[in-house]
C-alpha cells in the first residue's frame, strides 16, 4: 500500500476574542464543518506564502504582516499522513467573504467568540491543539495524533 502525504497550512486569526472559522462542504462528504482556514501547499510554495493565500481565498482578508508560525500537526491515516502547519496571522485588512475559494468548498466565513468557536471545529485534534496554544501562548507545541497508527509488525 502506498501511503500519500499531505501538507497543509492553517490560519489562526483573532480579533477581540474571537477566532476567524471556515464554513467547508466537502466533497467527499455529505456533511458541512466549520474548521480553521486551510489548505494544502503548492509546490515550490513558501509556507507562510501558502498561508496568505489560502487566508485570501477562503476569507477575503490579506495579511498586513507574516504569518508567524505557531504549531505543526500531524495526523496520520491508513492511506495519508498529513502534515498542517498552523500559522497566526498577527494583523490583516480587507472585508470577509467566501466568494474567492476556487475550490468552492467555502460556504461561510465568521468571527466566533474563541471557547464557542473551539467546540464548533470539526476535527477533534485542532480542537484540542486550539485549547492547548491558547493556554500557551508564546511556548511552542506540537502535537502529535497517533490514535489511528497501527503497528506494521502485527
């Protein structure tokens, strides 16, 4: 079995206590989830590149400053380990909307209040790394999901 590995970058965006979420309807679901602004890298892409960019595509807004990095994730699958690199956007301008995703997964874009948007996202290991960088600001975490590794010997 081949395994395929995916490298993604995420964006944490705060404003008066309140963090910046995605709508996404995937494509290969048939259900809707709010989640980080994310996407994969391109080749040859600067991380903090692909981070100002999927940032404007999935919400409209431009970065005023880099991206500081903040966190890696890494979550492994029976087909894919995926590797997210989650960026804090330090300062921004522009107006939100979803209506520049060339993907057309973005239905929605929102400023939530920072504990109700935590237990909005979809995906439980960005869920529980949020909680843990916010308690944390400054130090730097990684985290590491391997719930779903199994042994190769067995």
């Amino acid at each position: 079995m081949n395994k395929r590995f995916v490298n993604l970058v995420s964006c944490i965006v705060v404003s008066d206590e309140k963090l910046l979420l995605v709508r996404n309807k995937w494509l290969d679901r048939s259900e809707e989830g709010w989640t980080l602004p994310c996407g994969h890298l391109n080749v040859n892409e600067r991380l903090t590149s692909a981070a100002e960019r999927e940032l404007f595509e999935e919400t409209g807004l431009l970065c005023n400053d880099e991206p500081q990095f903040q966190f890696t994730l890494q979550v492994f699958k029976q087909n894919e380990t995926i590797l997210n690199f989650v960026f804090l956007i330090p300062s921004y301008r522009g107006a939100l909307t979803a209506l520049n995703d060339p993907d057309g997964i973005v239905s929605g874009v929102e400023f939530m209040p920072f504990a109700q948007a935590i237990s909005m996202i979809i995906y439980e290991d960005v869920r529980t790394s949020l909680r843990q960088w916010k308690s944390n600001i400054n130090k730097p975490l990684i985290y590491c999901d391997l719930r779903q590794v199994k042994d190769a010997s067995q």
